[in-house]
C-alpha cells in the first residue's frame, strides 16, 4: 500500500509559505492592448495594497501595441511582477482562469488592466476572503452606494438587462454577478476547474454559476471609472458568448448536457436520413433499398458526428472506429425494435397514432442514447 501523507514523519509536511510562493494575493490583471495604462495600474496598486505581500500576475493576449513590452519594463528588477503571455489566443475569462492557475497565493484577486475598477477596494476584499469570512468577495456596481459611474444609456440598460437575466441560473442573489473586480479563495478555483465553460468575458459568472454549493459571498460596493486609454473589448460577439453561457447553465441543470448533444446530433441525422433517401428514390423505385440505404447511412453519420462532439472525450479512433460503428450499428437495430414495440403497444391501447409514434420514437433514442454510452463508448 502506498504511504499517506499523514504517516510520514512531520518534517515532510508541506510548509504553507513555501507554497504560496511568499505571497498572501496574487492580483490577476488581464490585458490586451493596454499599452498606455499597465503602469498607472501598477503604481496604484502598489499603493493601495502597501503592507500586504502580494504580486502582479498580467495575463497578455497577443496585444499588438507594446503591451508586454511595457510589462517587462515595469518588471525590470521586480520578481513580484510578471506576466503570462498567451499564443493565438484570446477570451478574458480564460485569460483570468490561466492567471489564477499561475500563482500559488492562498488567495487571488482579480482587476481590470485599464484602470476603470477601483483598486483601493482591494485591500478589503482580500481580507473578507482570507480571514474566512466568504469564498468570494466582489466589487459591485450595483449594491447600495455602488455606481456604475458615466456610462451612456444603452450601455447601462444592456448590463442591467444581463443581470437580470443571470437570476436564471444563480442560486444566491447576488447585486453584481458581471463585475470584473473580486477576490476569490484559490482552492475554491482549483476545485472548480473541471466544470468552469473558461469562454467568454464573464469569469465571475462562470464561477459562481459552476458550484455545486452556492459560494460564500460578500459585495462591496464601488464606482465603475471611465476609461482614459484604449478601447473597450466588449461587444456584441461578447453579448451572444453570454447568452449562450446562460442557456448551458439551464440546460446542464435540467437535462445531462451529453443527451442533449446526442439528440441534437440525431436530429440532424434525421434530416441526412431524409436527404438520403429523396435522392435514392429519384434514382431508383425501390422504396425498401433507399430506405435501407438511408437508414445505413443516417446510423453512420450520427456514428461519425457522436464520436466526435458527444463522446469527444473518449473518442474512438482507429480499428477501434470499426468495432464501434458495428457496435452501433447493433445498438440502433435493437433501438429501432425498441422503438417499434414500444408504439405498438400504446396503439393497441388506442393512443392516437401519433402519440405512439413519438412515444416509440423517444424510447428508441432513449435505448440508443444508454446502450451506446455502456458499450460503443463504454469508458475504458
Ligand atoms: N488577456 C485578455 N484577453 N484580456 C482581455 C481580453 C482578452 O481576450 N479582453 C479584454 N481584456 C482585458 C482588457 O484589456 C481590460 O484590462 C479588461 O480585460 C476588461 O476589458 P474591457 O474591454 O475594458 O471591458 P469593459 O470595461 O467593457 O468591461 C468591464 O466591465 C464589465 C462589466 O460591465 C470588465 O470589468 C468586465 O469584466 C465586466 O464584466
Ligand atoms: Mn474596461
């Protein structure tokens, strides 16, 4: 049996100052094409967290103005400064995500590189979390005294719209669910990873939304900045990321999100089914043989396209590509019985036809969906 950590002598335990790094906070400052504002950012943020050990983690993104080299500069003779440069890619919560993951501070907070959060917040927010008294503590617009600062109308009432849309999926209310500015235990990070979507602008979101138990929360209340240098990156590819991420949260609370792939790719396959089959009877009379012929082909394509997005994490490649299509060819066969008897039967109790029909339909796809998942991509 292997050792466990707690039989080994004392003097192995794992001392908790070297894995922070010596750090107390790590600040995580995402940027791209931020040029004019990372040394503002830095001066003030050596200012307001004066007496508390942390660093300065930038994310960088490919800016194409200097951004990085900026950065070095800054850095120049700091270990408490550096910066993660990532390669062709982009997405702020990713960025923030990969930030996080960086660091070995207990805790990690995180503020916008353009200099509109407030930073003088920070100090508070580090503390709400280290001394235990939330998992995460936010910086909100939109709690009493917090202000969104000048922004022009459409812009205020969009963000009011996303959070209210956001009460959806949240099982705590929270004022601010949006903001950019917070502090988070980096444990609590650690243990989510593995259900963060990492897309899109909204990191907050997508943390407090990925819990399995609702997050400690605390909100401090603060004044959004305008912006003096660059450009906001948000715009409407950022509002579609959003709504898409709302709907995976509303899906993957009330439906596995691996059956909802499996019947979307078995809707599409439906409609090569019927593709297939008008071409076949162009050609030919049989109405058996293209039927066959369609059928044949419809399995393979849901064979092809299930391997590679529903089950893309055990996906089968090679000899064992072949088995699996005959594996799956047997399941749907089984399935089509299934679906088949399960008809009859509700019409023999006179349900309507098409009440039978779809009755068959769904416990067929039901039967394809477990089958395939125990044997044609059973986990190895
Ligand atoms: N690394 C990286 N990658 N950084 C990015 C990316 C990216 O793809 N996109 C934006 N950033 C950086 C910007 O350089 C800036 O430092 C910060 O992330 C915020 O981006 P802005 O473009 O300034 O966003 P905003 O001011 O419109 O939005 C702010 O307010 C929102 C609430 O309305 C941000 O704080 C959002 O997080 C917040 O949700
Ligand atoms: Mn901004």
């Amino acid at each position: 049996m292997a050792t466990r950590f707690a039989e080994l002598p004392e003097e192995f335990a794992p001392e908790p100052v070297a894995v922070s790094g010596g750090y107390d906070l790590a600040v995580v400052v995402p940027t791209r094409n931020e040029a004019g504002n990372v040394a503002r950012i830095v001066a003030s943020l050596d200012v307001a967290l004066r007496g508390t050990r942390f660093e300065i983690l930038f994310v960088d993104d490919w800016s194409t103005d200097g951004t990085a080299a900026a950065i070095a500069e800054l850095a120049r003779g700091r270990a408490d400064i550096r910066v993660l440069r990532r390669f062709g890619r982009s997405g702020l919560a990713s960025a923030v995500v990969e930030g996080m993951m960086a660091t070995m501070a207990p805790v990690v907070a995180v503020i916008d590189g353009d200099g509109q959060h407030d930073e003088r917040l920070l100090p508070r927010l580090h503390k709400a979390v280290a001394n235990g008294a939330a998992d995460v503590a936010i910086g909100s617009r939109y709690c009493a005294d917090g202000s969104t600062g000048v922004w022009n109308e459409r812009r205020l009432r969009a963000s009011r719209a996303a959070t209210r849309l956001s009460r959806l999926v949240l099982r705590t209310p929270v004022a601010d669910p949006m903001s950019g500015l917070f502090a988070i235990r980096r444990d609590a990070v650690d243990a989510l990873l593995p259900r963060l979507s990492g897309r899109g602008f909204k990191i907050l979101f997508d943390l407090l939304t990925s819990a399995p138990e609702p997050l400690r929360i605390v909100e401090l209340p603060y004044r959004f900045r305008l912006r003096e240098h660059g450009d906001s990156k948000l715009g409407p590819a950022v509002a579609i990321d959003y709504l898409v991420t709302i709907l995976d949260r509303l899906v993957r609370r009330y439906l596995p999100s691996r059956l909802v792939m499996f019947a979307g790719v078995g809707t599409l396959g439906l409609g090569i089914h019927l593709g297939v089959l008008r071409a076949m009877l162009a050609a030919q009379p049989s109405f058996a043989r293209a039927q066959a012929v369609a059928v044949a082909v419809a399995i393979a394509f849901n064979f092809v396209a299930n391997n590679a997005v529903t089950f893309r994490d055990r996906r089968l490649s090679g000899w064992r590509l072949v088995a699996g299509l005959a594996s799956f060819y047997a399941v749907c066969g089984l399935g089509a019985l299934a679906n088949v008897g399960a008809g009859a039967v509700l019409f023999a109790h006179h349900q309507r036809w098409w009440v039978s029909g779809v009755a068959g339909a769904v416990v067929g796809s039901l039967w394809n969906f477990a089958a395939s998942t125990l044997v044609t991509w059973r986990r190895r």
